[in-house]
C-alpha cells in the first residue's frame, strides 16, 4: 500500500511530480553524451504531455525526456511516473529502483506496463494499465491520501472526448530537438488484429475517435506542419472524411500512420491531400502472403503493393514502409528481395523491423510456447535485435541481413536519388522529408555500428569456395 513518506496536507501544498521518458543506452544524454542528432526521429512526448495536462493546477510539474536532456538523480519529487516500451523496460526498472530509495511514490504507464503489470508491479508502487485520463487523476487523490493501489485499469471504452490538450509548454526548453513538438492524434487503437502488435493488444482490438470539433479546436492553435499521430487515421472512413473536409480550410501540412487501404479509396485519398496529407507511414510487413496471413494481416495483399503505392504516390503523398523481416516463410533470399521491391516501388523512406514478439502479445505467447524465444533481456526488444529463433536461417544471418538491408536503402546515393525523385514526382515538401528521414537513419546506424551481410550471398560465397574449382586470386565474396 502507501509509500511511509508523509506529505504535507494538499491545502498547503500540491505534490511535486516528475515524470520521465526513459532513453535506450546509447542515445541517452547525460553529463558525458550530448544529444544524438536525429531530430526527424523525435516528436513530442505526447503521453507525458498529456498526462501533464491530465494534472491538476495545485501540484507542481518537471518533465525529463533523457533523448533530449540529461535527468538530474538528485532530484528529491513526491511522485515518479514514466511511461516506457519493452525496450526501454530495463531502463525504466532503475530508475523506479533509485527513486523508491528517495522516497518517491512510482507510477509506471505505458505500452509494457499495460500488457505486463504484474511483472511491472515487482519495481514501480503504482501501475497505470491502460489509457491516463481514467486513471492518472485517482491516483495522485489515492497517493495524497496514502490509500494507493498497485495497479489500476482503465476503460477501454473510454469516451475520447475528456482526451486534453497536451502541455507542449514543459518542452519548451527542449523544442529544437523534435521535428515537432506539435503532435495531435484523432483516434487511438485498432479494429485489426495483428498478431505481432501491441497497440491491437493495447486497445483490445477496439478503436475510438476524439469528438471532431475538440480536434479542430487544437488544431487552430498548432503551427501550419504537424504531425498525426494516430496509428490508422483512416480507420473509421465515415471520421476521416468529417475531418478531412472540415480541416481544408486550414490549410495545414501534415504526415500520418495508416494502413495500405487508402489507396482503395479514391475520394478519400483526395480529400486527404486537400486536407494537407503529404506523408504516410504504411505497415507493408512482408512481401510474402504467406506471412501476411501467419500474422493476421490478410487485409494487406502483396500483388497489390506496386500499384497501391503508386496511386498514394501519384496523388501527391510520400510513403515511408514499415517492414517486418525473420517471419516464418522469410528465408536468406529475403533481404535482396525486400530491397528490389523497395527500389521498385519507390517507396520514400524505410523503418525496418526485425520480427520481435513483444511480452502481452498473441505472437509472443506463441513463440514462448513453441521454445522460439533466445532471448529474454527487454533491452534488446527494441525491433534491432534478433531475439528469435528463425524458421529458415540462422539468428545471426537474420541479424546479419536487416542490418545490410538497412544499411543497402540508406546508401546516400540512394538517399539522394530518392529524395530528388520524390520531390519531383510527389512533391517538394515529400522530397525534403525523404532526404532528411534518410541522413537521420544513415546516421543512426553508423552510430550503432551496423554493417551486416547479405547472408544468401555469403551462402554462395562459402558454397563456392569448398565444392566449386576456383582460379588463385578470381574469387570475391559477395
């Protein structure tokens, strides 16, 4: 139950919260590390934003983001909230450890604690399960009073209209870091029900839209570019179109996440544009529809791919694909394939995955039961780390291989090339974009290190090497 720490009445005084977005290793900033150069990869920290305004005015607040400026030990708050992934678990797990030995009463929230709490609950006093405007608000009157519980839950039919408008102010200090701090969201969850997605679990396959007019109230009061982030801002079409049409007048410039489906709608991709879309991120996966129905992603169709991102492409939009690589039926072959399809698709800019079954998901439980799990250190379920047991290859060529498709779509001729036929073909503020996502990803893994192989090359290689007859000096790996 409570912390032994007394707090002084609340009519003397409000309690002092800091709350944290924790940062991997290798970006985080601290009085030896300056900040990363990767600003397009940062935008706002919405949910700690927002859980700043879910607070009330009496109580007093800091906000640390360790991407962007180091956090102070020394610190001495009431209450501790931070809000993390499976990934960043491990970093989270310390310093809940190190503010519960100052005193402090720690809340975690987040997609890990949702979908683990009761393995969360073992390092943090509280755990907010599931969306903040249910939950954050009892909790501080419970730690006031001393009567806190363990773990709270949300609705997950919460009426999105109480959503707030998030405290952008606290990041002030820090707003040149960010390629926004201005991020917005219309909807939260999804009606679809990967198996590998956490946001699905998150929500409970459910999807709910703010009011339209709360949306556009905020949206009057942001600069002309921002950023949406819902993770399908088309998934109720009947809401995208109300919204799209009401936001032309605005003449605002934007990018989103949706699903491959806009493209099925004509009037819709329209009006998106009208409404000031110039860029998509688009969960393509796989090119195999063998994995796309293993993963319960049938509403994606791989032999349409080619033509649905042109007509994306063709109104006007940029496209950035998510895809996913080490699924079941992907063998060595699927790097060089994944890359010229990349290349013919002209797809803009790449986030790649590698498969990671996230702790609270379907596929998670499936590959635990089936003894695929290798590795259980949450710092390495951050998508660049093979923590699997491939079916086709061997964990090493699956690691080898993402990082040399990575590395291969982020060549700076190919940053370049894509970036000057993107503003061309769909439009100046794409192009821009394109280029600068595709530095900032060069970047990054020149900062992580990673080289990699092609690893069906290099089984050729070594094919060729012990059973072929070779002339002294002729051969060359791949």
């Amino acid at each position: 139950m409570a912390n032994s720490k007394q707090y002084q009445s609340t009519s003397q005084r409000g309690l002092q919260i800091l709350l944290i977005e924790p940062a991997a290793d290798h970006l985080r900033v601290d009085a030896r590390h300056k900040v990363v150069k990767r600003k397009m990869l940062r935008f706002s920290v919405l949910s700690l934003t927002t859980v700043a305004a879910l607070t009330p005015e009496r109580h007093h607040i800091t906000l640390v983001d360790e991407n962007v400026e180091p956090l102070d030990l020394d610190l001495q708050p009431d209450v501790v909230g931070i809000t993390f992934m499976t990934g960043l678990a491990p970093r989270a797990f310390e310093l809940a450890r190190h503010f519960r030995q100052q005193g402090a009463v720690t809340v975690a929230g987040g997609f890990h604690p949702t979908l683990n709490p009761e393995e969360v609950s073992q390092h943090f006093d509280v755990v907010a399960a599931g969306q903040a405007e249910d939950t954050w608000p009892h909790i501080l009157v419970d730690i006031e009073l001393q009567q806190y519980r363990s773990i709270y839950r949300s609705d997950p039919n919460l009426d999105l209209e109480v959503v707030p408008v998030p405290r952008r102010d606290l990041l002030d200090s820090t707003r040149r870091h960010y390629i926004t701090t201005h991020a917005v969201q219309t909807g939260r969850g999804c009606n679809h029900r990967c198996k590998f997605c956490s946001i699905t679990a998150f929500y409970q396959h459910q999807y709910h839209c703010r009011p339209v007019e709360n949306v556009l109230e905020e949206l009057k009061e942001i600069p002309r570019h921002f950023m949406f982030v819902d993770d399908n801002i088309i998934a109720d079409r009947d809401y995208a179109r109300q919204l799209f049409e009401a936001m032309r007048p605005l003449k605002k410039r934007w990018i989103s996440q949706c699903s491959i489906e806009l493209a099925d709608d004509p009037e819709l991709l329209q009006l998106a544009y009208e409404a000031g879309c110039r860029g998509v991120f688009i969960g393509i996966e796989s090119i195999q529809d063998d994995n796309l129905t293993e993963m319960d992603k049938t509403f994606n169709e791989s032999r349409s791919y080619l033509d649905k991102i042109s007509i994306i492409r063709k109104q006007g939009i940029g496209v950035q694909a998510g895809m996913i690589v080490g699924l079941d039926a992907d063998d060595r072959t699927v790097f060089q394939r994944n890359l010229s399809f990349l290349q013919k698709a002209r797809i803009d800019a790449l986030q790649l995955a590698i498969l990671t079954p996230q702790p609270g998901t379907p596929l998670h439980d499936e590959f635990k039961l089936a003894g695929r799990i290798t590795d259980f250190n949450w710092a390495h379920y951050d998508y660049r780390h093979t923590v699997i047991e491939p079916k086709q290859m061997a964990a090493q060529e699956l690691q080898d291989g993402a990082d040399w498709l990575y590395r291969q779509f982020y060549r700076l001729d190919r940053i370049l090339l894509r970036a000057l036929r993107c503003g061309l073909s769909v439009s100046p503020l794409s192009g821009v974009l394109s280029l600068r996502l595709g530095l900032t990803y060069r970047r990054s893994l020149k900062l992580e290190g990673r080289v990699g192989r092609n690893p069906a090359r290099a089984r050729l290689f070594t094919f060729k090497h012990r059973f072929l007859p070779q002339k002294a000096g002729k051969l060359q790996a791949g």
